[in-house]
C-alpha cells in the first residue's frame, strides 16, 4: 500500500473514531438532560406532596398522636428504585413481614419513582425501629449518596390507606401493576379490595 493509500485509510479511520466520540458524547448529555428532567418532576411531586401533607396535618383531630402512628412517609428514595427493590430492601433491613402496606409512588410516564415511599407497619414500635433505622439510611441497592429522611404519614393505618387507593385512579386497570400500592399479610401480599366505584383513568 502506497504512502497516498495509507494515508488515506489512517484519515477515515480519525473520522469514524471523532464520529462515535461525538455520538458518545450526545448520547451522554440526552441521558443527563433525561436524569435532570426525571429528578426535576421529582422535586415537584415532593413539594406537591407537602403542600397536600401539611394541609392534611392542619384538618386532622387532636386524637391522632406520634405515639399511635404506624404509618410513614419515607423521602430522597433514588428515582432508579422500583418497587420490588424497594420491599426488599426493607426486608434485608430487618422488617420482613412487620409492615402491611406499601407504595411507591411512579412517574407514569418514565416509570421511574417519585422520591418518596409510603409505609405502614403492623405496630407502633415496629414504626419507631422503621423510623429510626432509615432516617439517614443511604446504603440504596441503586448508586446514590442520597439520605433518606422520614416522617409520620397523615393517613394511619391499613384501613386509612384502603379508603385512600382503593377507588383511587392510580388502581384503574390502564396503570401498570409496579405503580399501584401493595397490602400483606404475615408478609405475603394480598389482592387490594375491589373499588366500591367505577374507577376513573388517570390523567398522563
């Protein structure tokens, strides 16, 4: 091969490999504007979610006390999180078969979670250990340095949380079985009851 033909063959070669570094590189930055948009949707449902929590907190009798409390919302969970991760995570953690209910929470359109969990155990003491062994718990089996912080849920109890989702749209036959909440029973999961009502599909 001549100095002209090597030349030549050496120059393509530069261009293919500049080619798949750019394409690297934009697929690198649609990932990154994806993960900002998701964490983005995130923080709006969280706050969302506060505003409808405190205006709930301010509507509850005086009868619904800390020490009573069962159920808890859990913040900061890594939006790579699916359900089944996040129930066995609390299952590794030491709760296998103390908690009778579950949610976590989807984006129905990226099917990535909402940072947030809600969590109901059986007993109150086994609410305070949840409490106070995931407050701060940052050993995700996701990468991430998030911490996860945890506070009383307004709704209490596994009736409360029935009234909450059963007619709820988010239990309408279009919605994917990962995004709905979940019930147990000696740590085995049950079917939710039946809607009392033609359920409404959710608006996407």
């Amino acid at each position: 091969m001549g100095q002209a033909a090597e030349a030549t063959v050496l120059y393509m070669k530069e261009q293919s490999s500049s080619r798949r570094d750019g394409e690297n590189q934009a697929a690198a930055l649609k990932l990154e504007a994806q993960r900002a948009q998701l964490a983005a949707a995130a923080l709006r449902a969280q706050i969302r979610l506060e505003e409808d929590e405190d205006e709930v907190r301010q509507r509850l009798p005086n009868a619904t006390k800390a020490e009573e409390a069962v159920s808890l919302m859990l913040r900061n969970i890594p939006l790579d999180m699916t359900r089944d991760m996040f129930t066995r995570m609390l299952d590794a953690e030491g709760f296998a078969g103390r908690y009778d209910f579950v949610y976590l929470p989807l984006d129905f359109k990226t099917s990535a979670n909402l940072g947030y969990a809600f969590v109901s155990m059986l007993t109150h003491r086994d609410a305070q250990q949840l409490r106070q062994d995931f407050n701060g718990f940052c050993r995700w089996c996701v990468r991430s340095a998030k911490k996860c912080e945890v506070t009383w849920s307004t709704a209490q109890g596994l009736t409360a949380y029935i009234d909450r989702y059963r007619n709820n749209p988010v239990m309408h036959d279009s919605i994917p079985e990962k995004a709905k909440p979940m019930l147990f029973e000696h740590g085995v999961r049950v079917p939710f009851p039946a809607p009392t009502r033609k359920l409404k599909a959710p608006r996407l």
